[in-house]
C-alpha cells in the first residue's frame, strides 16, 4: 500500500484511480487475513480509520462505536461456564467462543484490561492507511468495508463481485455469512433451499449475527450501525443504493427468521416497523420510489399481502397520470418507476401462485399492471382488451429496441448501479411477463432470447465489466424466474429451465441466486434427481470457488437424503431387520472432497476444508480426521475456525491446537494460563 501510495504521488490524473482501485484491493486482502485471523480489534479500528479519512471529516471520530453489550453480563456468563465443572477442553472451548462472540471492539474503557490484544492504537495499522481521492471509488471502499463485517451482497451477482474483485481468491470463501443470498427472494418464486445447507450454518464464527447466543443481537445493532453511518455520509445516487441494501438486508434477516435459520427477537420486528415509517416520513426520502419498494417487499415478508400491494399502488398513482414512465427526465427516478410496476406485477403473480383459487383475478391485475406502464396510462383507467394488449406490446417492442442503442451501457459498471434497479432490465422483464401472460411462455422467453443475443457476452476479465454485461446477467435472472414461474404451475416442462441455467451458470458463475436456482432443480426429491454427470456440468466447469462450494452443498444435500431415503425404506419393508446403508452419495461426496482437497482453485477454500473435516468426522476415523486437519492448516494457516473446529472434534489435542494458534499469532481469547487462573477463582 505505501508503495502504491508513493507512485500515486505527483502522478497524472489518469494514474490515480487504478493505483487507488489497487489500495481498495489491498485494503480487502488485509481485512480478510485479519477477519481469518480472529483479529478483530485490528480489523475494525482499519476499517474504521478508512471511514473516517475518506467519508467524514478525518479526526472527527463519526464512525467510533462503543459496545452495548456489558462486560459485567460477559463476566456472569463466564463464571456460569467455568462452574459447570466441564472438562478442560470444553471449559476452554466455551470460554473462547464467548469471548470471540462479544469482543470485536477495541477496548476504550479508562480501567485496566487484563487482555492486551483487545488495546489496539492507531499508530499500530497507520502504515496501511491511505486516502482514496477519487470519489467514485467511494462506494466501492464502503462496499468492502460492509462485507468484511460480513454483510452480504444484496442480490449477489458475478458482476458485482468482480467489480469489487472478489472472485479471483479461493481464500476468501470463509465466512458462511456470504452465502446468505441464497435465501433473498427474487422474482416470483421462491426457492426454500435450507435442506441445501443442513448444518452449515453451525459453521458460524463470532462475532456474528445468526446464532443465538450472546453478542449475537449486539453484533447486529453494530453491523446496522455501521450501515446507517455510510449511508448519511454518501452522496447521489449512492446514498440510496446503500440505504437500498440496508433495506434488503433487514428483509433477508427477516426470511431467515421465518426459515428458523436466524432467531430475531418479536420485539426487533415492531421496532423495524417503527423505523421505517420514521424513514420514509424525512424529507430527503418521502419522495424515493427505491424505499417505497422495500417498505411494500418488507411488508409482504411479515405477512402483510394486501398491504403490500396497496403501497405499491399508491406510490404509482401520486405520479402525475399525463407522463407516462419513459418520458420522465430523471434517470433516478424513471428506473424507480419501472421498478414499482415491475415489483407490483410480481408481487400479484406470487398471489396468484400461492392462492390458486385467486389465480384468474391475480393475473388480470398483473396484466393490467403491464399495460398501464406500456401506454402510460394511469392504473384506474386501464382496460384490459386484445387492443390495448397489442398496443401496449407494441410500444414495449419499440422502445426497447432504442434502449438496446443506449451509448452509456458500453461505460464501466459500479457498485451504486449493482445496487439501484436498471430501467432497460425492468423494462425488457415487464414485456417478457406481458407476452408470458397474454401468449405463451415461449413468447416471454423469446423477448429476452432476442435481446441476449444482441448484447455481446461478458469477458471473464476482472476489469472489463459494463453495465451492459451487467444488464445481461439481470436479463438471465429474469428469464430464469419466468421458466421457474411457469415450470411451479406445469410441472415435467424443466428442460429449458435446465438448458438456460447451464449457460447463464457458464457466463456468471458466481451470481449466488442462479447457482441456487440450479440446485434447487437438480436436487430432486429424496436424491432421485438428475444423474449426477449432468449435475457436475453446471458447476465444475467454472473457474469459480462459489461454484463449486455450491456442488459439494448439493451432494451433501442428497447424501443426507438418500440417508433419510434409506431409513424410510428400512421402517416400511424390513422392520426389526439389520439396516443397509446405501454408500453411493456418501462414496460420490468423498470422491469430490478428494479433487477440491487438491484442485487449484479450491485447495485454499476455509469452507471446503471445514465442510471435509465435518464430514470426516461423521463417517471417517480419528487417525483420518488427524490427517486431514493438518493438511488443512497447511493450506490455510491463518483461518483460526480450523482450530476451533479441531479443539471441538478432537479435544485430547487440544494443547497442540493452542500451541498452533500461538505459533501461527492468531487471535487467542484465553489463553491455557489464563484459564488455570479462572478456574481457581
């Protein structure tokens, strides 16, 4: 980093900003070790100064947090530990993973602190801290900082990731926090995938925001912190993208509470209901269509359908009926729009999914949705008719054809345009669901054939991504959830769906809503699904570690089902009889453990190794298990979950373990002395 600074110095205009885009990289690398390392105290007083220097007024202390969780509640909880006359390694273990929990914050308390690593000073990260000039980077820094608190990309695409250069590093797969876009719903289906990650989730590290036990709720009212800081310190159009991922985050933590996979307190959710309105009633955002957005998808994830819609209705009718949606000026505002229409047309066609007796009316309203915005008319004067419907596809045949020559597509994409919805995608989805609900399936399908075909594929250069590229992998989403959609009400018609997703998989392989769209269908019912050849096609073949972190979650997903498959069969037929485990899903899942272990691109991936070591221990022997661990810590020296993973699974070694952290200067919580000390008090 000094180094890329010093070049930066005196250096033209046009030199600044890659050397700045390297800094941010840099800044990444070094939050992820550090994140790995359970340094945490390190990580944030970097992550924090970055702030400060380059989104506030630098020395104005804007982004200095203090914890709400009390050490005096940490001390009760400790000695409940070490009084439950556990064995040492479990004391330990719990002592450990408690405090890893609760502290992540530098120690800011005028009184004596018995552990030194939590005393961090600016003077010990000043060398890696560097000004980024350029403001469209901006956002970028801001978007790094927020996933190294493990705050997940809102919907996670390829492209985006390779705008913030994510995806070329095998190692940074550590946090399962990132694979939470799995479960952010998009489009009309929704893809109840949590059979995919059966105990995954006991994966998690602390500090973290999933698991209830202490410090979880206290983590999360920081990371929400963190996110609310940014956003007031962010500038047009920025500032909305961001407070739009915010929004999309407390409705992804929503659906994980439904799903039981994250247990919120009832309390938070009327508190969030408060805050929203407080939101949306402040001058600077009583007038942004992107929050009226969120509010309605917010409300229909707490149950509330017909309010929902109501909201979204009322947004589009307060716009002035005589301008229809292509002629508003304002870029902003025209894809803010677009998207209400779009959203409300989709929000109708899940009614008309979920409640089938309703269908027939849901389905009228979506179409008459889609002319309204078509021929710009206002929503209580449309008339549904074969002539309005083919006015209305006209106009959305003609204007996307000019769209399509839109100069500014060929410009380089951003994290604020991932972020904000895109009037050309929203625009060429409505006309598909148009033709979809008017014609046919094919119909709908066609429209986005035809203008995939026009748009160049993406490069799978990391500096290469447009916002047409962009545009290309929102067109396969759309198309992927028309084919979902139409495959749910006529089940036995998925060939296309297959066929589409294989090719939207080969060009985006990182984009995590397509990867689980495919596992979904490829998981089948009770691992009777596709032959497994064809399910390693869509997955293998990529250059990409999420990819095929994806395949080992899908055979681990149908080992557990033929497992089950088996168990079931056993009760029916062979009551009282000796059980006969069926070994081919447990023999194919070792067999793919066996070439990630050694392949390139995933040989350094922490979650492949910890997923291995689990399964090691449930099916394999100690002396194998022994083995493996220090193959993996070979590998990834410095992700500390190894060793806390090896410290629950194999406890006699537990000194060895904490001689490793040692050795290795990773982030020990309570050290072996310190322990001794604790127990004799």
């Amino acid at each position: 980093m000094t180094r890329l600074h010093q070049l930066r110095r005196g250096a033209p205009a046009a030199q600044t900003e890659p050397a700045e885009e390297k800094i941010i990289v840099l800044l990444h690398d070094c939050g992820l070790f550090l994140r790995q390392a359970g340094l945490w105290e390190q990580l944030w007083l970097l992550l924090r100064m970055y702030l400060e220097l380059n989104l506030s007024q630098p020395d104005s202390n804007y982004f200095k947090i203090s914890s709400t969780l009390s050490e005096q509640i940490v001390t009760e909880s400790e000695e409940h530990i070490l009084a439950s006359e556990l064995p040492l390694s479990e004391l330990w273990l719990r002592v450990e993973q408690l405090r890893e929990g609760v502290h992540w914050l530098p120690w800011t308390s005028d009184e004596d602190c018995e552990d030194p690593q939590r005393l961090i000073f600016s003077d010990d990260i000043s060398d890696l801290l560097h000004p980024i000039t350029t403001a469209s980077l901006v956002p970028r820094l801001t978007a790094v900082v927020l996933m190294l608190l493990k705050v997940p990309l809102l919907p996670c695409r390829d492209t985006a990731l390779r705008v913030i250069n994510r995806h070329q590093k095998s190692w940074s797969m550590d946090a399962i926090e990132m694979l939470l876009p799995s479960f952010f719903p998009m489009g009309t289906v929704e893809l109840e995938c949590v059979g995919l990650f059966k105990d995954v989730f006991q994966l998690t590290v602390g500090p973290q925001y999933i698991d209830q036990r202490l410090g979880q709720e206290h983590y999360l009212e920081f990371v929400l912190k963190v996110f609310q800081l940014c956003c007031n310190c962010l500038t047009e159009p920025s500032r909305t993208a961001f407070y739009v991922w915010w929004l999309r985050f407390e409705r992804l933590l929503l659906v994980l509470d439904r799903l039981k996979i994250c247990k919120l307190q009832q309390s938070r959710k009327k508190k969030l209901k408060t805050l929203l309105k407080e939101f949306l009633k402040q001058d600077q955002n009583r007038n942004n269509f992107l929050f009226y957005r969120e509010y309605a998808l917010i409300e229909w994830e707490l149950g509330n359908r017909d309010g929902s819609c109501n909201i979204l209705t009322t947004a589009i009718r307060a716009q002035p009926s005589a301008l229809p949606v292509v002629s508003v000026l304002n870029e902003q505002e025209k894809s803010g729009l677009c998207s209400l229409y779009r959203t409300l047309c989709e929000l109708y066609l899940s009614r008309a999914r979920l409640t089938p007796e309703d269908a027939t009316m849901y389905k009228q309203r979506a179409i008459s949705i889609l002319i309204a915005l078509g021929l710009g008319k206002s929503l209580l004067k449309t008339e549904i008719s074969a002539e309005q419907q083919a006015l209305a596809l006209d106009k959305f045949y003609h204007i996307g054809t000019e769209l399509l020559q839109d100069a500014s597509a060929k410009a380089a994409a951003s994290v604020t345009g991932h972020l904000l919805p895109d009037f050309y995608v929203d625009w060429i989805s409505c006309h598909a669901w148009l033709l979809f609900l008017t014609q046919s399936t094919w119909a709908g399908g066609a429209v986005i054939e035809d203008v995939l075909a026009k748009i160049p594929p993406t490069s799978s250069s990391t500096f290469a991504v447009t916002v047409m590229s962009c545009r290309r992998e929102s067109l396969f989403e759309s198309y992927v959830n028309m084919l979902h959609h139409h495959c749910s009400e006529a089940p036995g018609t998925y060939s296309v769906l297959r066929e589409v997703l294989q090719r939207a998989i080969k060009e985006f392989p990182n984009n995590i809503y397509l990867l689980t769209s495919a596992a979904k269908l490829l998981s089948g019912v009770n691992g009777l699904g596709s032959p497994w050849w064809k399910v390693t096609q869509y997955f293998i073949k990529t250059d990409s570690v999420i990819a095929h972190l994806f395949l080992v979650l899908l055979a681990r997903e149908r080992h557990y089902q033929r497992e089950n498959l088996g168990l079931q069969a056993h009760n029916y037929l062979y009551t009282g009889g000796p059980i006969v485990p069926d070994k081919s899903a447990k023999n194919r899942l070792e067999a793919l453990f066996t070439l990630l272990k050694t392949e390139r691109l995933t040989k350094r991936c922490p979650l492949v190794w910890r997923l291995y070591l689990r399964f090691l221990y449930d099916h394999g022997t100690v002396g194998t298990w022994r083995t493996a661990f220090y193959r993996a810590v070979e590998e990834c020296p410095w992700i500390k979950a190894l060793y806390i993973d090896a410290a629950k699974l194999i406890p006699e070694e537990l000194t060895q373990i904490q001689d490793l952290i040692i050795e290795k200067e990773l982030r020990l919580h309570v050290t072996p002395e310190e322990l001794d000390i604790l127990r004799g008090e």
